[in-house]
C-alpha cells in the first residue's frame, strides 16, 4: 500500500513538474540558508581558533600595564620568570621574550623584518615547531652567541630554495648564522605576520638589540591536569608580591588565558551562528506555508477523482495517506535540492573568503529530516480535508 501511494505521488507531482518546483522553492532556499550559515559559522569559528592556536594552548601570556596613566609599569626581569617556574605547581614552562624590528640582509636582498629573543622554553610552550635545521643549544643560549631561527616567509623572500641551514645574514648590524627554520604559523603574541620573523636566543637580542636584560612580556605553560583558575590566582598573587603592589591597588600587568579566550570564542560564534540559523529557518517556515497552499489547490482540483476512490471503496485514512505523502515527497525532493545547493555555495564563498570548509553530515541529515517534517505538519491538514469529504458531492463537483 505504501508503495502504491509513493508512485501515485510521484506520478501527480511528476504532472506538474513546474508547479511542483514552485511550490518547494521556499523548501530549498530555507534548507540552503540553514546549512550554508551553519557551514560558514563552522568555518569561522576553526579559522579563529586555528589563529588562537598559533598562541600555545593551555598558555598564559603576561604582559606589563600601565595601573596609572601617568607611570609606565614596570618591565619584567629573568628572575620574574624563574620565580613562576619554580614556585607555582603546575607551571610546566615559563619563558621571556624581546623583540624589534630590523631589516634582514642577505645575498643582496634587504627585507623589514622583526627579530625577536626566544629560547627552547618559548618554543615549547608557543607550539613552535623547528621543521628544518634544528633549535638552539644549551651553550649558544648561555653564550648569546649569534645564531638564528628563520620563519618561512623571511626565508621565501630573501632566501634561495634549499640554500638557507649554514647560510650567513645580517640583521640590522648583527651578523648571524642559520641554524634552523620554523614550521608555518597563523599568528603570534605580537599580531602582525608571524611567519615574518628572525628568532635569537633572548640574550643575544637583549645584548645586541634592546641594550638591557628586561623582558617585553612572557608565556607560562601550565599542566591542563590542575586548575586553571588556581594557576592563574597564584600568578597574580606572586606578581603582586615581586613588583610590591599594595592591597587595594590595580595589577600593573595583564594575563591572558588562550584557554578562555578559545572557550569565548566557541561560545560567541557558537550562539551568532545559532541566531542566523534560526532567522534562515524562517524561510521554512514560509515554504510550507507554500506546500498547504498548493497541496489545497491540489485537493479542490482532484475532488471529483478523491470522490470516485471513496465511491468505490477506497478508506479515508488511504486517501489521507496519499495526501500526506505528496506533501512529504515534495518536502524531500526540496530538502535534497537544497543540501545540493547548500554545498556549493558554502564550498564556494568558504574558497572566496578563505575559511575552511567543514562538511557537516549532522546538520545536513538533521535539514533534511525537517523538511520531511515540514511536509507532514504543513500537508495534514490539505490531506484530512480531502479524507472528509462526501463522495456523493465529491462525484457532483465540477
């Protein structure tokens, strides 16, 4: 019987073919619309945190404030950062940094760079990765001796293809040999470009570069197993106590949590791409407004023909039944068509504004079964109508 039904409604919607396609436009565009927002949404929120990445995960960043308009804070020292390490349970890798800009000189070619000081410490704890060459060494670190790490954008624009480990440049009037090179990275404490960069070992760039054994700011990496918020709390109270702020006093310096800024993020785009879904799931709504309209026409149409199969013995609940799976199969094929097209404008405008594309089967199948619904709740009524009516002036209808 259901069979019988599936083919009687394909066979009526095939009839009209151009009044069914109609009918399921508000169907298609609604389906599309959800899942487009939702795809770029997906894709908005991993390109972001795929830049929060770039900043270490389970990381603090510390960097000095000013408490006063008027006083410039403090800047932090070595023995700041060797007093994190040591006295705070948790902290796996607390290291400084320093950085300035320079231009980079080598085999004729200049380039505006930024050099900044980092040790193995800072590698770890930013996800830096050397991928060709090496790290720097206990005795260059100890030393400052002259050495460098170079970011791939440096080595693509002054750099010859497979000639760059060995190779000597000059930064700024720092002559330094290439030791390694990092592995791409979508962004760094300080923004900008940060593949763009020359990494030395923090004495080096203090000695040569910045004339002094201050650090512009440091990264602490925390063991994810204990808490966050405990970590954080011992972090601001020991700072308190080494820069000597007294109780009631701002923090003349600032901590930033990746970890939350990753948890803020999720949350905010998560509930942005909730909203927009929700307003583009309203076009749904219109469309099966569309499917009872014209499933009502469809029944004031065929009434003498709803009038002969009661006549002749057919139940109101058979005539109901295949009704509702007009409707349905109309919702179904719009929802297919609508998936097809979500997927292309998504992949498309993902390509043109460079964000990933994430192909979501749950959302696809969860659009495609709400159309289906759609179809049932929006097609039950046209379906009872004709399932009351009286076969004697059902057969009279003209």
């Amino acid at each position: 019987m259901i069979g019988a039904t599936l083919l009687l409604a394909l066979r009526e919607i095939r009839r009209h073919i151009l009044r069914s396609f109609l009918t399921t436009l508000g169907i298609i565009i609604g389906v599309a619309s959800v899942i487009t927002m939702v795809t770029l949404g997906q894709g908005l929120t991993a390109s972001v945190q795929e830049d929060i990445s770039g900043l270490g995960s389970d990381v603090y960043i510390v960097f000095p404030t000013r408490s006063d308009p008027n006083v410039s804070p403090p800047p932090f020292d070595g023995a700041d950062i060797t007093a994190v390490e040591n006295q705070i349970a948790g902290v796996e890798h607390a290291a400084g940094s320093v950085s300035n800009n320079a231009v980079a000189f080598h085999n004729g070619q200049d380039w505006q760079t930024t050099v900044q000081g980092a040790d193995p410490a800072f590698f770890s704890a930013q996800s830096i990765d050397v991928v060709e060459g090496r790290a720097f060494n206990a005795e260059e670190i100890a030393r400052g001796e002259s050495v460098c790490i170079l970011g791939p954008t440096l080595v693509e624009e002054i750099f010859i293809a497979d000639e760059v480990l060995g190779e000597e440049m000059r930064v700024g009037n720092v002559s330094c040999r290439v030791v390694g090179i990092v592995d791409e990275r979508s962004s760094s404490v300080g923004g900008g470009d940060a593949n763009d960069v020359v990494f030395m070992p923090l004495k080096t760039v203090q000695r040569r570069f910045t004339g002094s054994t201050d650090v512009q700011f440091f990264v602490v990496k925390y063991d994810p197993a204990y808490s966050s918020a405990t970590i954080q709390q011992q972090l601001i109270d020991l700072l308190r106590e080494r820069r000597v702020i007294q109780e009631g006093e701002d923090n003349n310096f600032n901590i930033v949590d990746t970890a939350q800024i990753n948890e803020t993020v999720n949350t905010v785009f998560g509930t942005m791409t909730l909203v927009v879904a929700v307003i583009a799931a309203i076009s749904l709504l219109v469309g099966g407004i569309g499917i009872m309209n014209i499933m009502l026409v469809s029944v004031t149409e065929r009434t003498r023909e709803i009038g002969i199969r009661l006549a002749i013995g057919a139940l109101a609940r058979e005539v109901r039944l295949q009704f509702l799976t007009e409707a349905v199969v109309l919702c179904c094929f719009g929802g297919m068509i609508g998936i097809l097209l979500a997927f292309a404008l998504s992949f498309g405008i993902s390509t043109a504004i460079d964000l990933p594309f994430i192909f979501s089967p749950a959302v696809n199948i969860m659009s495609f079964v709400f159309s289906a619904v759609m179809g049932m709740i929006f097609g039950y009524y046209p379906a009872h109508r004709a399932s009351k009516l009286d076969p004697i002036d059902a057969l009279r209808h003209e």
